[in-house]
C-alpha cells in the first residue's frame, strides 16, 4: 500500500533530506496499518488531528475516511468523540472555582 505523505513532510525532506527521510519512514509505517483498515485508521487520525487543532489536516483527512466508506454520520460521531474525550478536563478543572 502506498502512502501519501503530508505536504509538510514532503517539505522538510527537501530542507533536511537526511532526518527528513526518517520522519517519512515513520509517517509511512504508522500509515500502513495491518489491523486496522482504511476507514478505522483514517477516523482515528480524524479525531486526532481534531484534537490537536490541525485544520487543514482534519479537511483532509475527513476527505481521506470518505473516500475509504466513511459515512457524515461516523465523521460526526468521531468528532463528537474527540471533542468530548479533549474537554472532560477543563470540566474537572472548572470545578476548582467552587472549592
């Protein structure tokens, strides 16, 4: 299976070819997953690019679990998830003003 690299992988491989050639080895053994398939592996990344702010990789990667069968309805569900899984804490922390 081949894997597309991130432009910005791409990009530094051009800067620092050496160490940029690990990061791509990484990325694509990371990317080509053996349990999971394509429309679990790309819902995973989903939420985590969600959860990390990643704009441009969460229009992306939503694009990328559409084209593996992913249907809105999953695509909403797994946002939902990261959204709830990345606020929990600052309820906990909220909690604190009360003390």
């Amino acid at each position: 299976m081949s894997v597309k690299l991130p432009w910005f992988v791409e990009k530094y491989q051009e800067i620092d070819p050496e160490y940029g050639r690990v990061v791509g080895e990484v990325t694509t053994r990371a990317m080509q997953t053996q349990a999971l398939d394509d429309k679990t592996k790309h819902l995973v990344v989903l939420a985590l690019d969600a959860l990390k702010g990643a704009d441009e990789g969460v229009r992306v990667v939503a694009g990328q679990a559409r084209e593996a069968g992913a249907t809105e309805q999953e695509i909403q569900e797994v946002l939902r998830l990261a959204y709830f899984a990345g606020s929990m804490s600052f309820v906990k922390t909220f909690l604190h003003a009360y003390k």
